[in-house]
C-alpha cells in the first residue's frame, strides 16, 4: 500500500491544457481596418494608381497618341518648366486660387455669421439658393455665364441699367477681363460649398458661448471673432483644402467659357491638357504637365495639413 501510494506521488503531473494565444486587440482592430479598407484600397489602385504610374511613364516619351513613341527621358518635363505658355498655364491656376478658395472662404464666412442663428423659412431658403452651383453641373454653369457675360448679356444689361454703360464689353473676349471673369465664375461655384462647411461647423458651437458674448456686451463683429473664427478652424483648413484643389485642377468652367482664350489669357494646365493630348498630338508633353499638375496639388495639400497640425 505504501509503495503504490510512493508512486502516485512520484508520478509526472498532467500537462496544463495549452491556451490559444489572445490576439492584441489592437492588432485585431488594424486587421479589421486593413479589410474594411481593402475593396476602396483595390479600387484606387486600379483607376487611379496605376493610371498615374502610366501617365508618367508616358511622359517620357515623344508620342503622337497613333504612332510608335520615341524616348525623350526628362525634355518633356524641361519644356514644361521653361516653356513661358506651359509655366504661364500653372501660374493661371495658381491666381485661380484667389477667385476659388481666399474669395469663397472670406465671403461665406460673413454669410455664415449672417446666417447662422437663422432657423426659418428665410435662411433655408437663402441657403438652397447658395448651395444651387454645387448641384448644377459646372458645364451647365459655365454655358450659362457665358451668355450672361456676352455682348448683350445679363452683366452689361445691368450695367447700362445703373448707369456705367462705358466699362460693358464682351467680358470672355478681353484679353485683360477675360481671366477675372472666369474667376468670379469660381467664386460662385465654390462659395455655396464654403456655406455649408461653416454652417455646419457653427452649429456645433455651444450656445453658452454667444449668450455670454452677449452678456458681456459684446457686438456682432466681436462676438465672430472671439468665438466664431477660432471654433471654425478646422472646417476653414477642410474648405481650403477643397478649393485649392479645385482652383488647380478647374477644368469645366475654364473649357465651356473661354476654352483658355481669348489667346492664352485664360488657358489653365487642366485645359491645355486636353489641347495637347487630343488636338496637337503632343501625348507625352501633356501627360508631363499632368504629373508635374499632381505633384503640385499634392505638395499644396500635404503643406496645408501639416500647417493645421502645427496650429492646433
């Protein structure tokens, strides 16, 4: 009895079950994330990566769209950086950004502060009338401009109506007009997306705020920029963010007023891609000031979010 009671003793004890490792919840959120992200993943790359990455192999090549391209390495790109028509098409979009982005954003930030404590049927409707260039395709709007700005249009009809009927002319023909016309244009597309950023954005502002503005006395205009502004901060950098983009890659507008005219006054890199690709067969200039056009979006945008970062 005694020996065997030895041996129980002495005998191994069982291995302890093996648990599965638990996976950091963490790692599992990621791993969600990757797939949740995998099908809009798939698709940037196939319509949007890989079309790029052709682009720019492209843009290597002197090609005429039809015939057997021959290498040209980095000429394109040299033409596209010295060539005054190809460089003045660049700094077109970059004065674009005043009439698309800085007018907009200063001018629905008033509105916004006019409109803002609005609730009735008054400011609804003053916002649907706003936001209407945002829902009218920006072709249609550019053909409407167009008869508004002719010889006889809705712009000089109101101008002889008030007396200036010497500054009327045919504003897209004119050469020094031609391009703050277009712009204004923008203005207007761009202006009732501003709108609605910044309506959105005051109405999460806590009322507290205003009732003790207005309990210390302060004014409209005080109380815009001691609470307003700096709570809007972050849909003003989302604002221009979107516009700036828009101003460089403006295409619609600028093709069904002017088509880049009258000369090159107008013309912008979106619209002389076009007219390189498709009208002179110069396939490979083209597809270089495409690339060099994202590049500088891209630089743009990565500029302005790491200087929101910094500010906040």
């Amino acid at each position: 009895m005694t020996k065997t009671l030895d041996r129980r003793r002495q005998a191994p004890a069982p291995p302890a079950p093996v648990r599965p490792a638990r996976r950091s919840p963490r790692r599992e959120s990621r791993r969600i994330a990757y797939l949740l992200l995998a099908p809009a993943l798939l698709a940037y790359t196939v319509f949007v990566a890989l079309p790029w990455l052709h682009t720019m192999w492209l843009s290597l090549y002197d090609w005429d769209g039809i015939g057997v391209g021959t290498w040209a390495g980095l000429a394109n790109y040299r033409q596209v950086l010295t060539d005054p028509d190809l460089y003045g098409a660049i700094e077109h979009s970059l004065g674009f950004v005043l009439f698309y982005s800085v007018l907009p954003i200063v001018i629905a930030l008033a509105l916004a502060a006019v409109l803002g404590g609005r609730t009735g049927a008054g400011g609804a409707a003053a916002r649907a009338v706003l936001f209407l260039p945002q829902v009218v395709p920006l072709v249609a709007s550019g053909i409407a401009w167009r008869w508004m700005y002719a010889q006889d249009g809705v712009v000089n009809q109101i101008l002889s109506a008030v007396g200036l009927g010497g500054v009327t002319r045919a504003w897209l023909g004119d050469f020094t007009w031609a391009f703050p016309a277009v712009g204004l244009v923008g203005t207007w597309v761009m202006l009732g997306l501003c709108l609605v950023f910044f309506l959105t954005g005051i109405a999460k502002i806590d009322p507290a705020l205003f009732e003790a503005c207005r309990i210390d006395g302060a004014g409209p205009v005080r109380t815009f920029f001691a609470v307003t502004l700096p709570a809007l901060r972050n849909e003003i950098v989302v604002a221009t963010v979107v516009t700036v983009i828009a101003a460089l890659s403006s295409f619609d507008v600028v093709y069904a007023t002017t088509g880049g005219g009258p000369g090159d006054s107008s013309i912008v890199p979106a619209v002389l891609i076009y007219r390189l690709a498709f009208t002179d067969g110069q396939v490979g200039l083209a597809c270089a000031l495409a690339v060099v056009l994202s590049v500088l979006i891209s630089v743009i945008v990565l500029a302005l979010g790491r200087l929101s970062k910094e500010d906040s």
